[in-house]
C-alpha cells in the first residue's frame, strides 16, 4: 500500500511520535486494574523528589515504597505497581532524568533502584557521608540526645556505610565530649569498653532518651536569634560600664579643679559655695531672699555672724580708708 502523498508543509508541521517511556512496567493480567487517584494524589503532595543535592535519595525510597506498602491489588505484581506509580513521584530535574533514559530500559523494580541510586547517590557522595560518619564530633551546646541523632541520621543518610556494630559504638564514643564520656562510663559500671556492642548501644540509647525528658522540662527555650549570656557576664559587664563611667567623671573633675576650688574669702583649699562660714551664714538668708523674689544683695555689714558683705564693714574694711 502506497504511502499518502504528504506536501512540504505535512513535513514541517510537528507531530507527536510516541516515543515509549523509559519505564515499560509489566503487563497485568487483571483486566479491572487501577490504581487510586488519591494514591497518585498522595505521592504527588507528599513525596515529591526534585533531584537537588541535599535531597535524602534513601528518604524518599523509604517514603515511597511505605505508600505502597498500603494496598495490594490482586494478581499484579509489586513491580508493576512500583513502575506505573514511582514516575509521580518525580518532578523537576529528577522526572526530566527519568524521560532520558534510553526506551523501555528500566523493566523491573531493581533496575529502577540501581540507575536511580545511581544518579543521585554516586560513590563520590558515599565517600563523603562515610567520612562525615568517621569524622563525627559532639557539638560544644550539644546534649547527648541531640549529638546521638545526628550520628543516626549520618547513618540512615548511608545505609551502605559498612561499619560494624562495634566499629558504630567506638566512633560515637570517640566523637563524645569528656563529660559526656565520663557519664557514660559510669553508667556501665566503669568502663564501656566492658559491654558487648549490642549492650552498649541499648545503654546509650536509654541514656540520651532520659536526657532528652529531662532537658525537655528543665531547659528553658531559647528565643531565636539572641545569645544566651550567663549572670556572671551580665555583672561584669555592668561593672565595667559602670567602672568607665566613674573614671570619665573623675577625668572631668580634675580637668575643672584650678576653677573651682578658689575661696573668695581663704583664697584655695575649696570653693566659696562649699566654705563651711559661708554655708552656715549666708545659706538661709540667699534662701529666703530668693523664694521671696528679692534680689541677692551685698549682706548686712552689721550682722553678729559672718558673710561676704564684712568687706564693706566701716570697721573691718580692708580698703582705702
């Protein structure tokens, strides 16, 4: 059979060829089979994988196949139900990957965990998690429920870590602080080296889950953002502040003595206003002359006590007689 005639603009205009998906699920020999929109719904709110590098490949394996794990369909497979479902749970850089692979290339559910795996969990990225894990540290604020999930998250990060029960123990332990450490030791009866890897690991997970109620009720939460500052670094730094200010006082106090410290009646030795003669004499009556509104005057050169005013005295008058 002849081919129709097609004219140049049938070859330019685009058309869809259908090219198989790289997934080519097994056929299922149920002829009422589906899967659930709210199972496709599910993996598509839920369990998104978009490819970037701080994504948990593991994690999201994990949370997928918990998902399918809900239902069973019978007499289909469980890779055909993981190869029609898994694409849902791609989007972004991670679906376009899946699409260029070659057609049909990924039949079984092994094969889509091997090229998966291998794309986003490279031995480069292996390496780098195993030296984490090698290389873990207490943190200086960390309690030892806090720093022993993180040491299990490195390792849930790396299944394929290949460290032993014992060689797991012996890196937590040596990336432990010395109290912590001590606590530890004491708890075991004197030494940890004592336990058996298993008794070890169910003492330490007691001892952090105790830690972790305690510090829940005793610690108070700490506001995002601000330093905590214990009582003693608040009162030195009060002391200080207050230390700085008392010597700035006195710089200032010196700076002004050769003008105040002038009597005007003994010559030096303090100022006029603090003459213990003049305070007693003149004190009360400045006082009063300046609530009644009066003008201060020279004083009375005739008074039975002393002021000022004795320099104009007709008697005492150290003038030109």
């Amino acid at each position: 059979m002849a081919e129709p005639r097609r004219t140049l603009s049938d070859y330019e205009t685009p058309q869809f060829t259908g090219e198989e998906f790289s997934v080519h699920a097994p056929t299922v020999p149920a002829n009422n089979f589906e899967i659930k929109a709210s199972t496709i719904g599910m993996v598509q709110n839920l369990i998104q994988f978009d490819g970037l590098a701080d994504e948990d490949p593991h994690a999201h394996l994990s949370r997928f196949l918990q998902i399918c794990s809900t239902f069973k369909i019978n007499l289909v497979s469980d890779d055909a139900i993981r190869l029609r479902l898994f694409p849902f749970s791609l989007r972004g850089e991670a679906y376009r990957w899946l699409t260029s692979l070659a057609p049909g290339s990924i039949t079984t559910w092994k094969e889509m965990l091997d090229k998966f795996l291998a794309r986003y969990f490279p031995p480069s990225k292996a390496a780098r998690l195993r030296q984490e894990i090698y290389a873990f540290r207490q943190g200086d604020s960390e309690i030892l429920f806090e720093a022993h999930e993180r040491f299990k998250d490195l390792l849930r990060k790396c299944p394929h870590h290949g460290f032993s029960s014992w060689m797991r123990i012996k890196m937590l332990c040596n990336g432990l602080n010395y109290a912590t450490g001590q606590l530890i030791d004491a708890a075991a009866g004197g030494s940890l080296s004592s336990k058996t890897p298993e008794d070890a690991e169910i003492l330490i997970e007691i001892m952090a889950s105790n830690e972790c109620h305690w510090s829940t009720r005793q610690k108070p939460p700490k506001a995002a953002g601000i330093y905590e500052i214990n009582d003693n670094t608040e009162l030195a730094a009060k002391v200080e502040a207050l230390t700085k200010r008392f010597d700035q006082f006195v710089l200032g106090t010196s700076s002004n003595s050769g003008a105040v410290l002038s009597c005007e009646t003994y010559g030096a030795g303090h100022a006029t206003v603090q003459c213990p003669i003049s305070i007693a004499s003149d004190a009360p009556v400045e006082t009063v002359d300046y609530v009644g509104g009066a003008p201060r005057g020279p004083g009375n050169p005739y008074g039975n006590t002393y002021n000022p005013g004795w320099k104009n005295h007709p008697n005492f008058s150290w003038g030109q007689q």
